[in-house]
C-alpha cells in the first residue's frame, strides 16, 4: 500500500471513535463521496491497516473491578518455554494485553479480575505455576487516564 494520505488518517481517526459510523456519515465527515471512502476504507482493511473491528467494553459494568499491570520476569529464555509461556498468556481469560519488551521485565502483562481475591488465585493458580517466570510485580491501576 502507498504511505497513507491525510483523508486516510482522517477515515481511520473517525472509525476509532466509532467502528459502526455508516459509510455515508463516515464519508461526510471526512469530505469525500460514499462510494470513494467506501473504496478507501476496503483498502485500507485488504492492506491490513484496520486489523478488526471491535466494541470496547467498560470492564467495571461487566464486574471487573481490579487492574493490574503485571511485569514479569523468566527464568529461562528457551525457545521452547518462551512459547509455551506465550500460549498460556493468550489462553488466559484474565489477560487482556502482554507485550515483550526491553528493560527489567521481560513481560507486561494488563490483567482485570473480578476482584483483588482472584487476582490472587490468577497469580498462585496460574502465572506461577508457569516453568518459565522467576517473578512478577504487580502495578494495581488505580484510574484510567486515557484509554
């Protein structure tokens, strides 16, 4: 795909406000016809610009009530443990977010729980039993500032 134009960044900045804007609203807001943002949205999703379309969920409507930002450290870098290490943390309902990174942590987990109890229950029954953490500190997000 060519670099991006400013009506592209401007059809993608409205589509994350708000996925299910109609194409002829979208296309409106952004100063072109229906039919050409229509064209402009479906390449930028062929050219896998925008991934997915998602609704955001308020995570203390759905009783959610505890965030943390977990750092995790390996005992091991083997291939094979950082893999399975890596489907244990996809195959894990209280994980919404793990990224790698440079740094201390090797890890940075965003885990929402019902409450600081099974939070707790995540951590003994799950990350911790894990072969390859060594340890992991816990941030508890107290606000959300921008997210």
């Amino acid at each position: 795909m060519t670099p991006l134009s400013e009506k592209d960044l401007t059809i993608l900045a409205e589509l994350q406000k708000d996925c299910r804007l109609p194409n002829a609203e979208l296309a409106e807001r952004v100063g072109m016809s229906a039919s050409a943002c229509w064209r402009r949205v479906r390449a930028l999703e062929e050219a896998g610009v925008i991934e997915r379309y998602a609704a955001q969920v308020n995570p203390r409507k759905i009783g959610l009530e505890f965030h943390a930002l977990v750092h995790v450290q390996l005992t091991r870098h083997a291939p094979d443990k950082i893999v399975d290490f890596i489907r244990a943390v996809e195959a894990s309902p209280e994980v919404e977010e793990c990224y790698a990174t440079t740094g201390q942590a090797d890890y940075h987990l965003r885990v929402l729980t019902r409450d600081i109890d099974a939070y707790n229950r995540f951590l003994e029954s799950f990350l911790f039993r894990l072969p390859a953490v060594s340890s992991a500190q816990t941030n508890v997000v107290l606000r959300t500032i921008k997210g």
